[in-house]
C-alpha cells in the first residue's frame, strides 16, 4: 500500500513559520486596536470637554444678560434675599476662581387664574390666585414674584402648608404687599430670586438662593444645581458706567468701541466696584474647560498664563484644556 506524503501533517518548520505569521497579525492588529482606543478616548474626551464648558458658559450669559428683570426699582428697600444689587461678585484674586450672583425673575412659576369665589376673569386686589405654583412660592426666600414681567410685590400671606403657600387649591390665595390692580387671568408670575455661580473644585453650581459663595454651597432652602464637571476656571470682568449715561464708559483702548482695555479685572479696581456693582453695564465671562483624563499622546496640556486676573502655573501634564470667553451686555440694569 502507498501512502500520500501529503497525510503526514505540517512539519514544525511549517508550524513555527504559521506561528510567527499569526503573531504578527495578531501584534499589528493589537496595536491598530490600541491606537484607535486611544482616538477614540482622546475625541470622547474633548467632545465632552467642549460640550459641558460651552453650555455651562450659555446658562450662564443668559442668567447675566436677563439680571433685573421684574426685580423693584430700588433693591436697597426691597432686597432680595438680603441682595440689595442686581449684580454681585467675589473676586478670587490671582490664585482663586471668582463667582457671581445675579437677581431676577429668571423663570416663570405659574400663571394667574380666577377667584374660585367669584370666577371673573378680572383679579382685582391684594389678593391673588396662581395657577401650577404649589411647592414653588412662600412667604420667606421664595416671597417675591413678578406678575407679567412688569408688576413686582411680596408675598406676605396664604394658606401655609409645610412651608409651601397651595395656591389656588384654597379660598384664601395669596395676599400681597401691593396690589397689582386689574389683572386678566393667564398672565404669567415669574419667581423674583438671587441665583450664584461658583466653582466647587472642579464642579460648577448654579445656587438658587442663599449660597455661601466662600465654599460654593447651598443653604437648607437652597436649589442647587451641578451645570458643569471639569471646569478648571471661572473669572469675570466688568465693565461700568460711572456717569450713568446708560451706556458702558469708554475710557480706555479705542475711543469708539467697547473693547478688552474696557474692562476691570485688577484687584485693587474690583474692590472699589464692589461698594456700587450697580453701575456694571457689561461683564465678559471666562470658563476653562480642562479634560477628564490626561491624553498620553500629548505632553503640554498647559493652561493659559493668566486668566483676567488669575494666573496659572505650567503644568504640562497632557490634560487638554479649553478656553470659552464672551461679552455680555446687561439689559435691564437700573439707570
């Protein structure tokens, strides 16, 4: 009987060429693998660093832009919350981040409906009824509203339960402090409150109410709100009108254009602006962005040498970083 030679398997040179052959492929498809993992991780990472930091930066210029609407005429014998500007801040000097507090009707917590004891669509009085405001109004640091953006009052009674005024679930509504005159039902009520923005590490708060802006905490009756991780910086600079003209002096760089020489950021400046905040016209707002995970294909990641007036120190430690800025002009301050 003959045998076919081809039977006999593969020889072990056969079997180590196949070997170093699939080790090869195995290595190169390893490394595309890691390479990829990397781009991968790498775009993940700064797509969530551009998203976060520039929508944190858009919540924030709104806020800004709309401080002082539905607020008093004069915060100094109405104060919210104890705020008697419109505009707040604390400086964090050259070595620390800055935070801000502004005070408005930023949203709208219900709508005015008809007396359940007499169902007209005329509100006439002290007396009031809300629509949808349940758990949203009291008659401590959620006691004043605005009613269609242009009448301002204070709460100072209504049926209590829990801490909470239940309106219009009961026949006694809300009691005001000045009447709002004729009012056609529907029209919307905005909560009138004081709303900071601080950096707690790495974590940006929008605090509704009675923050600590040392530590960037809420007190018992706060809303607070993580807007942002990975947030490296948050500065502010301000542009004032000291002759109240109502419009931003331009006392520095050109003459004609509101630009970067125009605003204060200097220390000794900030304090001096702090006796009177209510003569900002215009703040530019800055957010660093700095990634999640350092990039080990990287190895600069350095921050800006100075933010306003913050500096910051090299630190090449392959973390991206990313820098948002903007310019916002304050519509309602008071002339």
């Amino acid at each position: 009987m003959r045998y076919n030679r081809n039977n006999l398997g593969y020889t072990l040179v056969e079997l180590m060429v196949a070997t170093v052959v699939g080790m090869v492929l195995i290595a190169g498809a390893t490394a595309t693998f890691i390479v990829q993992n990397r781009s991968y991780i790498s775009t993940e990472s700064v797509s969530e660093l551009n998203s976060q930091s520039k929508t944190a930066l858009n919540i924030i210029t709104d806020d800004i832009r709309n401080a002082g609407a539905g607020t008093p005429f004069n915060l100094s014998t109405n104060p919210i919350n104890g705020h008697t500007s419109v505009i707040e801040f604390t400086d964090g000097g050259n070595v620390a981040p800055d935070s801000i507090t502004v005070v408005g009707g930023f949203r709208e917590i219900g709508n005015i409906t008809v007396d359940p004891n007499t169902p007209l669509q005329i509100v006439n009085g002290n007396n009031i009824w809300i629509a949808n405001a349940a758990d949203r109004i009291d008659i401590d640091d959620r006691s004043n509203i605005n009613i269609d953006g242009t009448f301002f009052s204070r709460i100072v009674n209504c049926n209590n339960t829990g801490g909470v005024c239940t309106s219009p679930d009961d026949f006694t509504g809300v009691l005001l402090s000045l009447p709002p005159g004729e009012l056609v039902v529907n029209r919307p009520v905005y909560l009138v409150e004081d709303v900071t923005y601080c950096l707690n590490g790495t974590n940006l708060f929008r605090i509704r109410r009675n923050a600590n802006v040392v530590i960037c905490t809420g007190g018992a009756q706060s809303d607070t709100e993580l807007i942002a991780q990975n947030i490296a910086d948050l500065q502010f600079a301000y542009a004032v009108d000291n002759d109240n003209n109502s419009r931003v002096d331009i006392e520095k760089g050109d003459p004609n254009i509101l630009d970067d020489a125009d605003f204060i950021n200097d220390g000794a400046e900030l304090a001096a602006l702090q006796l009177n905040p209510d003569t900002i016209r215009a703040v530019r707002v800055s957010i660093l962005g700095i990634s999640n995970r350092a990039d080990p294909d990287i190895t600069t990641g350095n921050p800006p040498a100075i933010i306003e007036n913050r500096v910051h120190a090299a630190t090449n430690d392959g973390f991206k970083r990313r820098l948002w800025q903007t310019v916002v002009i304050m519509r309602n301050m008071q002339e």
